[in-house]
C-alpha cells in the first residue's frame, strides 16, 4: 500500500480555522493550538447566548407590555389572562410593538379585553 502524504488537507485544515480566527488579539489569531482554543470557547458561548437572546427579548416585551398597561389602569397580569380568557392570540413580540408604536390601538385592545 502506497503512503498517502496528508499535508495538504491539513495545511488547510489548520488555514480554515485559523481564518475563523481573525480578528482574535495576541496570539490566538496566528498560533493554531491556541486559535483552536478560542474558537471552541467563542463558538460555545455563541450557542449559549442565541439562546439567552431569546429570553431577554422575551423580558423586554414583558417590561414594555406592562407599562403600556398600568398607563391603561390594568397589570400586565390582568391583561394576559384576560387575553387568553378570550381567546385572542397576539403574540408578545406583536403586543410590545404595538403598545410602543401605536398607543392608540393598544388602547382599544385593553378595552376589548377588560369588556
């Protein structure tokens, strides 16, 4: 069996990751041992957080929603289980967007909601 010479597909192995690297500071953009390290930390803390935006993004339309409610003499959770009470299905992301942007229109949801 003839020997297979392997050097390309790692020089391109190491090439790929180290530019994933790029923009690191010190020794982590050049150094393939240490660009590895911190690429394995960087990819795992980008994994953890998209799952934290998401929970963020959810705390903030609560904020936003229930201070568009107590400007309306109700709680944030009066409203939300009056709204399932009715069988209104608006999303808080939706909510949120209209109680910022068009308070008028959150207005007349609240209204539809204590009836």
């Amino acid at each position: 069996m003839p020997r297979t010479k392997r050097g390309t597909v790692a020089h391109k192995r190491r090439k790929n990751l180290l530019k994933n690297a790029k923009g690191f500071r010190w020794g982590r953009k050049n150094k393939f041992k240490a660009a590895k390290e911190a690429l394995m930390k960087a990819w795992s803390y980008a994994y953890r957080d998209r799952k934290k935006k998401k929970r963020e993004m959810r705390k903030m339309w609560n904020i936003s929603i229930n201070a568009a409610c107590r400007k309306n003499s109700t709680t944030y959770h009066n409203f939300i289980y009056n709204l399932k009470k009715k069988n209104i299905e608006l999303d808080r992301k939706v909510l949120s967007r209209v109680a910022k942007e068009f308070p008028e229109s959150f207005q007349k949801i609240v209204k539809e909601v204590e009836k």
